[in-house]
C-alpha cells in the first residue's frame, strides 16, 4: 500500500465518484464504501451491511491518512416526506463514523460535507459561514446537527475535521434534482416543460471538478480545526438562465414554463461568499457556460 491513502465514504455516489477518479489521478490508493454490493471503479472496497458494525471494521482494517464522507441522502424532497429516513442518512451515520475515527484512526484528517441548506432562506447575500443557521427543511436540519457533531469530536477528542457547505453541484454523473429532471423530460417530449416556481429563484452553481479541487485544497491548508467552508462560484444564477443554457446545449426544442408553486423545503435566492475556501489558495476552474457544455456532453452520450 503506498503512503497515500484516502477512505471515500459514498464513493458510488455522484460526488463520491468524481472523488475516486481524482484520488486514483492523483496517484492515492482509494478505498471506498457505499450501499452497493461492488463498486464501479477499480478499488479497495467494502459495502456497508450493518450500521453498527460498519465503520469499525473498516476503520479498524484499514490505514488512511484521508477520509471524505460523501455519503448520505441528497434529495431535500425526500427529508420531508422521510425525516427519520434522511436523519439516519445525514447525522447518525456521520456520528457512527466519528466515533469509528475516534477509535481507530485519530490521526486521520476528515472532511465532512454538510450543505448550504444549513442556511435556509438567508437574510442578506452573499451568505458568509458566520451567518445566521436557519434550515428550511429536514436535510438541513439534520446537515446542521452532524456539524456540530464533527465540532464536538473536534473540540473534545482533538480529531482533525473541515465541515464544507456545497451549494449546488452539478456535472457529469448527476442524475437527479432540476438539471436531470430537465434532461429526462426534454428526451421524452418536444414540446413545453413545466417546472416549479417562477424561474427567478436563484442558486449558486459550482461545477464538480471545482468542488473536488477545493476538497483537495481543505485538506492541504485547512488547519482542521472544525473550520466551516462555504463551497460555490459565488456567482447567483437564476433557475430560468441556467435551464434555458441546459436546452440550448442540448439542442432540445423545448421551451419552459413555471408553473408559479413553490416546493416546500426549497430556499428563494442563494448566493455564497467564498472568501474563506479563496483564503487557502483556491480559484475557480470552470465557468458555467463551460460547465454546462460538459454536462450536456455528457447527457448527450447517455442518448446514444
Ligand atoms: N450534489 C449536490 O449538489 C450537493 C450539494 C450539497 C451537499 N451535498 C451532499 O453531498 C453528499 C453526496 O451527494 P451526492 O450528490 O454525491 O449524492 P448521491 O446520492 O449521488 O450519493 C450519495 C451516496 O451515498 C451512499 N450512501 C447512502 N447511505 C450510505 C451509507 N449508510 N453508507 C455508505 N454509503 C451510503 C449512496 O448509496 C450514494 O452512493 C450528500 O451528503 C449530499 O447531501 C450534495
């Protein structure tokens, strides 16, 4: 085994996959572990059966110097019909995990991956880590308690954790929330696509090549002191510009209508001050424009 090792918790997942590949480009073993009975890359890897017993035999066989949890449920639709359900996902599975590292690997450096909804509606933008935590749904009611787990580990047992809050990530490999939505439904018909809302909320997109060089960036210059990190463009796109950039690359002769309802759960108007992740060195790779093309790219081939 070399000396560079990293566990990736949920590394069949969208994020957990582009984790993988750039960990194995980069000349790291990987080991990974998800739901499913095998992984799709060429790795080290072990399912997770039991929810007690997991963590410890894993943490306890292997060595690593990294570790990323990458896993949990990411459908913010699904945390409200199933909060019980997403609790389990996001913060008792990353406390089961924090008690494996505390055990068995405390010398470890842990990143976490909480999410923006932490921040529900804010009340000004551009939304710095200091602002106000006002979740607007179970996901980010349960993000925000397995925060402040990862603080608590930190603070009482010393082991080294950054908490980052993506806010939306999109890219080859994504296959739910709006983009995919879009996509499928454009496949199967040619004429208007209804969506939610009025087109004019706002999210700040970052494409993943650009969330995985940041996690990289965490772990070579976060001091891992619990330090939160906002993880974004910075840039506030609306709904309606980046569907409409969605159709276009497609060549899909759609056109798009909101119907007006807002889905619970979902926050108005997100935009992040990434200052703090820029602190360490980090400068953004891709441009949505950019990013989208390599999104529909993909999409385009899923076609064929
Ligand atoms: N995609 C985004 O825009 C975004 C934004 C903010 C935060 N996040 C968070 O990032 C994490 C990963 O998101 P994603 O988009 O890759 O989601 P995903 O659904 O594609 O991947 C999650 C993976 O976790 C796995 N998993 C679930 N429970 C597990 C368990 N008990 N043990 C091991 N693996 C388990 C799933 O099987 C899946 O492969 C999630 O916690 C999500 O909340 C994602």
């Amino acid at each position: 085994m070399s000396l560079k090792t990293i566990l990736i918790i949920g590394s069949e997942g969208f994020i957990g996959s582009h984790l993988v590949g750039f960990y194995i480009r980069s000349g790291w073993d990987v080991i990974g572990m998800d739901l499913a009975g095998s992984s799709k890359h060429d790795i080290q890897y072990q399912q997770f059966v039991d929810q007690d017993e997991a963590f410890e035999g894993i943490i306890q066989h292997f060595s690593f110097e990294r570790c990323v949890n990458a896993a949990g449920n990411g459908d913010v639709n699904f945390s409200v019909t199933h909060p019980y359900e997403d609790f389990k996902a996001n913060t008792l599975l990353t406390i089961k995990l924090l008690e494996a590292l505390r055990k068995y690997a405390p010398q470890c450096k842990y990143i976490h991956i909480s999410s923006a909804a932490v921040y529900g509606n804010p009340a000004k933008l551009p939304i710095t880590e200091q602002d106000e935590i006002n979740p607007v749904s179970p996901y980010g009611w349960h993000k925000f308690l397995a925060e402040q787990s990862c603080i608590e580990y930190n603070k009482t047992y010393g082991l080294l954790c950054a908490i980052i809050r993506p806010f939306s990530v999109f890219g080859p490999g994504l296959r739910k929330q709006l983009l995919w939505d879009v996509y499928k439904r454009s496949h199967d018909l040619n004429g208007p696509l209804e969506l939610w809302g009025t087109g004019a909320e706002t999210r700040d997109y970052i494409f993943i090549d650009d969330l995985i060089h940041s996690i990289d960036i965490i772990f070579d210059h976060s001091q891992m002191n619990a330090s939160i990190y906002n993880i974004a463009s910075g840039e506030m796109t609306s709904i309606s510009d980046i569907v409409t950039k969605l159709i276009l690359a497609l060549n899909r002769p759609n056109s798009i209508y909101f119907n007006g309802n807002i889905l619970k759960g979902n926050p108005i108007n997100w935009k992040a001050d990434i200052s703090k992740l820029k602190s360490l060195s980090y400068a953004p790779t891709v441009n949505l424009e950019d990013g989208i093309n390599k999104l529909a790219e993909w999409m385009k081939q899923l076609d064929q």
